[in-house]
C-alpha cells in the first residue's frame, strides 16, 4: 500500500511515502523542512510564525516527497496526516492539506497520533518488529512509558508529571547560550565532561514512589541553581560565558541523571510487564548517552531493542506513514471534517469516534 504521509505538528514541515504491506515496511522518500533556524531567532517555537511557515513550505515538501518517491499523485493509495497533539496552528496546516489532496484524488484519510507515530519510527525495515512490546517516548513535550499491546493501542503505564525530558535539555542549554534546540548540543558537551570524574550532585528525575512516573521540573531548577550560583561567584557579567569545563561538567551531570532516571524507571518496567521487545523513540532518543545506558539495559534483560535511526527521532513524515498503515488496517479513518486538536486528552476523545 502506498501511503504519503504529513507532519506538520511543530516546526517541521515533513512529507514522505512508504510502502507498507504485512512482510514490507519500506521508505521511498523522506523530506523535512526545518524552521529551526528561524526560531532559533527567538530560543524556541513561536507558534504563530511556526504555522506561517508551514504553510509556505507544505506545497513545495508534498511535491518533493511525490516525486523523490518515483511516483505520481495517482499510484498513491492513503493519504496520512498528524492530527494531534501539537501546535493548533501547525497541526491545522497539514490537516488542511491532507484533507483537500485525499477529497481530490478519492482516498482515504488516516488521522495519526503523533505521539504513537514517534514510536513507529522504529517499524520501517523491520517487518520483524511485533507487538505487544515496551515502549518509550522521550521527546519535546514527552517522557512516556507505554504497554503497546499492538500498534493501535498504547496503554500508559507512567509519564512526566511535569516537563518532559526535553524541555529540561532545552531549558539547560538556553541558560547555558547554547543554539536552540539545547538537545543536541548538550549531548557533544556531556560527551567532554564524561572523561572527567568531576560530577555536580542533582535529584533524579526518577519518582521515589512505585509508580513508574518522572519529574523533570526539580532536576532542571537544581541544575539552573548550579549555574547561577556559578555565575555569581565568578562574578561574570550578562555577556560572558561559564568555563568551558563548567559548562561540560553540567552537561555531563545533568545527562547521567537524566539517563540513569530515565532507565531506572525503564528497567521496572522491564520487570512489571515482562515484555522483551523494547522500542525507544522522540527526539531525545537521539541522545548517544541514553542510547548507550538502554541499550545495556536491553542486554542485561535479553530484550530485543528497536531504536530508530538518529535522523528518525525527531519529527519526521516516516513515522507518520509508518503508523497510519496499522490505525488504518484497525479502520481508523478520518471524514472530511477532520479537526486538529492540541492536547493528548482531546486527541483521544476525537479517536474514538474515528473507528468505523
Ligand atoms: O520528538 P521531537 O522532535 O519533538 C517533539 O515531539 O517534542 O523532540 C524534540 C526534542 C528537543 O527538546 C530536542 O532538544 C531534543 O528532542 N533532542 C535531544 C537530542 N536531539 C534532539 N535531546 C538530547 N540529546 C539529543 N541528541
Ligand atoms: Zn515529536
């Protein structure tokens, strides 16, 4: 079945076609604009200009997507498209566009969850990978633990009770005069001050209760307060940097926690469900250090561990055809008046009413 698919939920504007049958998980084309330079402007997404800007690009990104697949619009079968959570503004975009292409060429429509779809970054070439499994959602505005029990039904078995993971590196690496987004960047400082045996002492984002939850908001003030405190006793004025080797020491420290957190709660999740097929997606999946610490989690439990490819865990239209092809062999199809919704909870309710 061939599938394109549109994400447009935050600042990324992505198209791509896949070709997905029951033993064929295949990408044939993958395109991504990215509005980060322009928000870089500002040290995060402005909402208003995010969706001005995907509505500039979308035409352009659709086209590509078509015609670096080797493809017309007419060989197309499905047209797939986030419809929630997300910026509202962004969302509606390709929203909007996906429900005018699939009325044009009479197709049929699949709406598809963003937060589902980071994790079916992990399907494309790997037609091996079944539910149910384990699944991890570390990503901007998430930090989730899921029992899949199949790739249209996430059961939450803990979250965030505040930020989510990213937000915290992003925030870190704002006061630290990083380029936006911090992630990435943190990940090369870290790297530097792991080969010192220097550690700053902060709390685990790990909750100290049974439940499988995460808190990010008292890890990111204690790390604000190492810096700050820095700052003041070195006496540095607005314009000038921390010492390089400060600053990779709070990297360093602040992503050991974050990874040692998250796998703790990782690891009892291991335990409680049973499961050995693990997925780990989102754009913080992208962090090398997390990505080492789950997978010597993986090996010490003999889990099967599926972690997309670097460039497939941040936004991306992959993920979306990836996903769609499952919701739509559950029947999960939009109708023409398809709207984009914001939060996780409204995503939901709008769900239920799409099963035919
Ligand atoms: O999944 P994503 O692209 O967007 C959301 O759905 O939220 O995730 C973006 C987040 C940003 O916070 C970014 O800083 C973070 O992923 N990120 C990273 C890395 N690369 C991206 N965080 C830590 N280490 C990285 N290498
Ligand atoms: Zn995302």
């Amino acid at each position: 079945m061939l599938i394109l698919a549109i994400e447009s939920s935050c600042d990324e504007t992505a198209a791509a076609v896949l070709a997905m049958e029951e033993n064929r998980r295949d990408v044939l084309s993958n395109i991504v604009a990215s509005q980060i330079d322009t928000h870089a402007l500002y040290g995060g997404v402005v909402p208003e200009i995010a969706s001005r800007a995907h509505a500039e690009a979308i035409s352009k990104v659709v086209e590509d997507a078509v015609s670096a697949a080797g493809i017309t619009l007419k060989d197309l079968e499905a047209i797939a498209v986030t419809f929630a959570p997300g910026l509202i503004g962004s969302l509606l975009v390709g929203v909007c566009f996906a429900k005018s292409l699939a009325y044009a060429l009479h197709l049929p429509l699949i709406p598809v969850n963003h937060i589902r779809a980071h994790a079916a970054a992990a399907y494309p070439g790997h037609p091996e990978l079944k539910a149910p499994y384990l699944g991890l959602i570390v990503s901007g505005g998430h930090t989730s633990l899921f029992d899949v029990k199949d790739f249209t039904e996430f059961v939450e078995i803990g979250s965030t009770r505040d930020d989510a993971a990213g937000e915290a590196f992003d925030k870190i690496g704002r006061v630290m005069g990083l380029p936006y987004p911090g992630g990435s960047a943190m990940d090369k400082l870290a790297a530097e001050g792991k080969k010192r045996t220097e550690r700053l002492p902060l709390p685990s984002p790990a909750i100290a209760d049974d439940s499988l939850d995460f808190s990010f908001s008292g890890l990111k003030t204690a790390t604000l307060n190492l810096i700050h405190n820095e700052r003041q006793k070195l006496k540095l004025a607005d314009h000038e940097e921390l010492p390089l080797a400060f600053r990779e020491a709070i990297a360093a420290s602040f992503t050991e926690t974050v990874v040692s957190g998250i796998c703790l709660k990782l690891e009892e999740a291991i335990r409680r469900t049973g499961h050995r097929t693990l997925v780990v997606a989102g754009g913080v999946a992208a962090n090398s250090h997390l990505r080492e610490g789950i997978e010597a989690l993986a090996k010490k439990y003999g889990c099967q561990l599926f972690l997309p490819p670097r460039s497939l865990c941040g936004d991306n239209a992959v993920m979306v055809g990836a996903e769609a092809y499952f919701d739509y062999k559950k029947g999960i199809l939009a109708p023409m008046t398809l709207n984009a919704f914001a939060s996780d909870e409204s995503a939901e309710v709008a769900e239920a009413s799409f099963i035919s």
